[in-house]
C-alpha cells in the first residue's frame, strides 16, 4: 500500500513531467505540404508507423498491413479487416499502446472500429490545415522542438518554425559505401572523377549545411555492420576507380568506401563542432536483421579512435542496452538517446533508465525521440514516454533511492535540460534566424 506521502510525492512528479516541453531529439517528419496534401488520413495517423511490424508478425501478411495504411483507398472496412486479427494480438505492445494513445489523444477513439475511424474523419482534415503540424506538436504536445533526420543532405531553415524544426545531415547511404554520383553533382555541381574531387563534394555538402545542421546521422546498420576500421585513401581510390568504370563492388570494396565516408563525415563534425547520432540495435521491419550487425559493442574500435567527436547512441542499442551503458560509462564523449525505445519495449526501457540513473552521470541521456513521420504518431509517442518516465522516477522514490526533488532534477535534466546543452541549442536557433534573414533578403 502506498503511502499517502508517496501519493503526494508522485502526484506532484507527475504534474512536472507533464509540464515540461519536452525535447524530441530524434523524428522522420514530413514537410508541412506533404502533410496538408498527401495524408495521413485516420488509419495512417494511427498505424502507418512501427505498429506494422507487429502487425506482420502476428500474422497479417504484408499486403494487408500496405493496405491498411493506404490512404488512397476510401473503403476503410476492406483495409481494417485484413489486419483486424492481428491487432487483436499485438495491442499491448509498446507500439499498440501507442496506436492507442494516438487513437484517444488525437481523435477520442476508445476502441478501433470501422464506425470509430469514420466518425473521425473531419477532425483528422481539421488537423492538416497549414501551422497544423507546429501547433499540434508544441500547443498540444507540449514539445520544446524536434530534430528532423528526412533521410537528405540539406538542412535549411524551415519557415513553418524557425526555432523549433531542426534537421540532421543523413549519412547514412555514403557509411554504408553507397555512392550516387548523379545525386553528389545536382547537390554540389562537381563531378567525381577521383577520390580528391568526392572530398570537394562531401566538403560542398557541409559549407552549405553545417550552420544549420543540428547534427550529423546515419543508420548505416540497416546496410551493414557497426563495426569500423580505418581506411587509407589509396586504398579507397581504387575501390573508387572500380565504381567509376562501372565494375559492381563488393561487400569489402562498400566497407572500405563506407568507412572511408564515416572517417571523412567525423571530420566534418569536428570541424563544424557537430554531434554524430548512430542508429544502434533493433531494425525496423521484420525478417531480415542480422543481430551480430547492430551490436552498440562493435562501435568500440570507432569511439576510440575518435575521442574527441560527441557521439549520440540510439534506441538503447536493444535487445544489446547493457553493451550500450558500457560504453557510456567507459568514454566521455558518448550520450545515449532513448529515442523510440518506450515503443520498441517499455518495461526493458524503464529499466535501462533506472540503470542510468545508478550507473552515468546525469548529463550523458536525452530522453526522448518519437522517430515518426507524422505529427499525431510523435504526440502519442511523447505521451508514452511521459508515462514511463513517470512510472520510472515514481519507482525510485518508492524504493528509497531519490526524493522526490531529486527525482524532479532528474526529469528536468533527462527530458530537456541535457538537450539543450549539448546541441547548443540557443547559439543554433540564432545562427539559423541568422542563415534565414540573409536568404529573405536576397
């Protein structure tokens, strides 16, 4: 039984959480025009997201779950039927209760029907009106901003919130050794012909996008493992060479070039004093992960060799998080990012929270990231995490191992406090006022 001093205590943790603008330092948001013209209708805003992967391993087959969140097909009883088994099963995952949050939060679904969704349907239009996607995510969801990777090189201001959308620089294609010249000359209007002419290119990229930048991402582990090694530029221009002349490279040969573009990207962060966000552990979709590629413990050889590159290590390297707080607590230049993670699986979440709270010093975790494309999906997430973080930080001052304003600091620092710090938030916000001013200008 709890005590009516812990009730209190926990109450009054629960309303600061739930105050705090809470910093998402990781989503795939789609531009506002895209959002306004091409969907999400209601079946999209609810499971067009990682709720299909549960989906399909329950057992409704991948046509099923393409269908669901087809918006272009109006008959929304054909599209949840062939799913509706399966959700049956897979509802109180991390990510069904996210559809859920989504489905009562955002539109007052109690229970997902047919009837249900097409009750709904003006209040989803009323949602994709311009200003919609920043007033729902900062007035609704009580967001402080939102850093963007939308798998692209660029990163210029974006009007629809100057100070609230931030966006990475993806590199994810050139770490996994993938060139496509055509998309390096219409970027930078230099052809590669040699691997000095891909420095220029590469180097292009970053004059134009660093100052903007909030930093630098890839998930490389979708293409191969997390392992690094360092390359010599010798040894990478012949492998150049190869894909210049047409020859189809090998897995060694995409190593070699992938490595050579992680070194040469790390570099870059250097100089632009920019943060490297790796993708580590669970991949989306279903039935083809290796789990040896995505271990956080291959990134060792990497974060040794780079010491002084702030590294932001991903989704809590699941099911591989206690690889990921090791090497936390050994190197001073690695922060963890629970991005994600409450929705893969909250309780191994909660915790690997309570092992951060005992095990690193407070400032190395960031404590959200929705990892979404549509704004609804990133409310829901946010309001899960919430939950969580409260259940976590509750467990802690039951168990004697905080007081309640210990836990208070906690929140603070977890959910906003530490973000804004180590991205430099405030100086970026101004160079980027800055950066949009001198283009209006023009």
């Amino acid at each position: 039984m709890i005590e009516s001093k812990d009730k209190k205590n926990i109450n009054d943790l629960f309303k600061h959480i739930e105050s705090i603008p809470l910093a998402d330092t990781h989503e795939h948001l789609e531009k506002e025009c895209k959002y306004i013209e091409e969907g999400p209708d209601v079946l999209q805003d609810l499971f067009d997201n990682y709720p299909q992967t549960d989906l399909m391993i329950a057992g409704a087959s991948r046509s099923a779950v393409e269908n669901l969140v087809n918006s272009r097909n109006s008959d929304i009883e054909a599209r949840w039927h062939g799913v509706k088994d399966a959700w049956e099963l897979c509802q109180y995952t991390g990510y069904g209760q996210a559809v859920m949050l989504t489905a009562k939060e955002l539109y007052g679904i109690e229970q997902i029907t047919v009837s249900s969704i097409e009750a709904v349907r003006e209040k989803n239009l009323q949602y994709r009106k311009p200003g919609g996607i920043l007033h729902m995510l900062k007035n609704v969801g009580n967001i402080d901003h939102v850093q963007i990777d939308d798998f692209v090189w660029s990163c210029s201001p974006n009007p629809a919130g100057l100070d609230f959308f931030f966006y990475d620089i993806n590199w994810a294609y050139p770490s996994s050794g993938v060139l496509n010249l055509e998309d390096i000359y219409l970027e930078t209007q230099i052809e590669v012909i040699n691997l000095k002419t891909l420095k220029a290119a590469y180097e292009n990229i970053f004059a134009k996008y660093a100052d903007c930048a909030i930093a630098i991402k890839s998930q490389y582990a979708y293409n191969r493992s997390l392992f690094w090694q360092e390359r010599m530029d010798f040894e990478v221009e012949k492998v150049l060479q190869k894909q210049l002349h047409g020859e189809i490279l090998n897995e060694e040969d995409s190593l070699s070039l992938g490595d050579w573009s992680i070194s040469f990207a790390l570099e870059m962060a250097r100089i632009y004093n920019l943060p490297f966000k790796i993708h580590t552990g669970l991949l989306y979709d279903c039935g083809s992960m290796n789990l040896e590629n995505v271990r956080p413990g291959n990134l060792s050889t990497l974060l040794i060799h780079y010491p002084e590159t702030r590294f932001v290590l991903m989704h809590t390297g699941y099911p591989y998080s206690q690889e990921l707080l090791g090497l936390a607590k050994h190197f001073p230049n690695v922060y963890l990012d629970l991005c994600w993670a409450w929705t893969i699986d909250p309780y191994n979440t909660s915790e690997f929270l309570r092992h951060v709270i005992h095990t690193l010093p407070s400032n190395k975790l960031f404590a959200f990231g929705g990892d979404c494309h549509w704004p609804a999906q990133s409310i829901a997430y946010a309001k899960q995490a919430r939950f969580w973080i409260t259940h976590v930080l509750s467990e802690e001052i039951k168990d004697g191992f905080i007081d309640k304003q210990q836990a208070i600091s906690l929140a603070s620092q977890f959910m906003n406090i530490n973000q804004k710090k180590f991205f430099n938030l405030e100086e970026k916000r101004s160079k980027i006022m800055t950066i949009y001013s001198s283009i209006t200008q023009k």
